[in-house]
C-alpha cells in the first residue's frame, strides 16, 4: 500500500522547490502579485507558522518562520531566512510575549482539521501583541484538490470559525488574485482572511 504524502519528508520539500523554480515561472515573475498582497498588508515583525523554503518570508522581508519539516527549514535558512524547528524556536529570545505585529499561516490550515488549526494557532498566539494582525490564506476550489496532503477545504466560513475559536475577530475576507468565481478555474487563487487579536 502508498503511504499518504506527508508535508513532513524531503520529498514535499523538493516538490516545493520544483513547484516554485519552474523556468518560466521565474521568467514571468508568478510570485509579484502575491508578493505585492502580502506587502500591502503592513504586517510588521511577522511570524510566519509553516514557512516551507521560505517563499513568504522573501515576500515579506524578513520576519522569522517556523515549520515541523526539517529539510524545508534547511533550505528556508540557506536562502537567507530566519527559519527554525518548532522545538528550536522554543529555545530563542523570539519566544516571548508580544514579540510579534503579525503572524502569517499560507497554505498550511488546509493541511489539517479545523480543530488542530485552531489549536496551532492558539499556541503561539501569546507572542502577538494586542491588535496584532493574523492573515490565514488557503487555496479554492481546483487548487485545494491538487495536493494529496490537503485535509479540508477552507473557505471564508471555515477561516472565520477557526478566528473564532482562537479568541480572534475576524476583520477582512477577500478572493485573491481574481473574484471568488475564479477558484473553481485558477489553480492559483486563494482565500484570505485577516483576523485581529483583542
């Protein structure tokens, strides 16, 4: 019997690298609207839970990542990143309260229940300062079903209920790059929620 795909091994950090270094890809720049979307957002220091090789934190900046896939935290770092094991991140001076404006969580909620992303978020929520700013992004339609690793579909109403029970309000929802029609067709559009903590 196949093993289910696990976002924990090498191999679901090498897809992440073929995925993103595509020659025409590159060529083309796919990333700039993304990039200029999390730009525009204004989210400070930023943790980002579930930061892969790193796309993210580029887009961003800087800001200091966090993921449970050592072979994607290896390449995170040598690309120049503040990258760190859970466990790691434990040990540094960053694990403080209210260290953070933002924390990011980009295609990493759909990869389980809405209860476990609830209770990921949760655990690290202490490091946001008071009205700092959660963005969780998730892919629709056609690219939620185009990664076997994905567990549930996150849409605006999941999103908002995973905000909820993490003590979150949730304050903007909107379909990115294109209107919500567009994710039954692009591959590449995406849900995104901004939540804020009290």
């Amino acid at each position: 019997m196949d093993q289910k795909p696990n976002t924990s091994d090498t191999d679901y950090t090498a897809r992440l690298i073929t995925e993103g270094d595509v020659w025409w890809k590159r060529a083309l720049d796919v990333q700039a609207p993304y990039r200029w979307n999390l730009r525009r957002l204004k989210l400070g220091f930023t943790l980002e839970i579930g930061c892969g090789v790193g796309r993210n934190l580029a887009h961003l900046g800087g800001g200091v990542g966090i993921d449970h896939n050592p072979s994607s935290v290896e390449v995170a770092r040598s690309r120049g990143h503040n990258a760190f094991l859970p466990a790691e991140f434990e040990q540094t001076k960053l694990n403080a309260p209210e260290t953070f404006d933002g924390i990011l969580l980009s295609h990493v909620v759909e990869h389980m229940t809405e209860a476990e992303a609830a209770s990921l978020l949760t655990t690290y929520l202490h490091l946001l300062r008071p009205q700092g700013r959660v963005v969780l992004i998730t892919p629709q339609e056609i690219g939620f079903t185009s990664d076997p690793t994905h567990v549930q579909f996150m849409d605006f109403e999941a999103l908002r209920r995973i905000a909820g029970r993490s003590g979150l309000t949730t304050q903007k929802q909107y379909s990115f790059p294109f209107p919500r029609f567009a994710g039954r067709l692009f591959k590449y559009n995406e849900f995104v929620s901004i939540s804020v903590k009290q």
